[in-house]
C-alpha cells in the first residue's frame, strides 16, 4: 500500500459500513503523507479520498480494510 494507490474499502465492522466497497485513493498512511494539509495517521490507519460529482470525501481507515485496485497500464 502506497501513496497514490486506489483502494476499494472492503469493511469489516458496522463503523465503516456506509463507505464499504467505495473507490478511494490513498493520500496518506502509517506515519507518511503527501500534503500538509492531510495529517499523517497513526500506525495501521490511512486516509483515503473518495471523489463524487459533488465533493471530495477524506476518511480515516484502517489500513486493512483497504483493498488495492489493480491500475490500468
């Protein structure tokens, strides 16, 4: 799991139900992030970004609820 990476959100609890299989992008993770404004998580979380029509959503997750998405060539 890396920066940049899409995931889809495979939850494994109640608490993360409502985004579970949602297409995200790893912004941040274990200690590491790519801008000032996303504060890096703790050990075994990440934020992600998940991009609607109308907004841009930042979640805080788990890291392995997280399920990398193979990426076009």
């Amino acid at each position: 799991m890396k920066i940049g990476q899409p995931c889809i959100v495979t939850a494994c609890s109640d608490f993360y139900a409502a985004i579970d299989g949602w297409p995200v992008e790893v912004v941040a993770i274990e200690g590491l992030t790519a801008s000032a404004a996303v504060p890096a998580p703790a050990r075994g979380m990440a934020w992600v970004k998940h991009t609607n029509e109308e907004r841009v959503a930042h979640f805080l997750v788990p890291v392995d609820q997280l399920r990398p998405v193979a990426q076009p060539h």
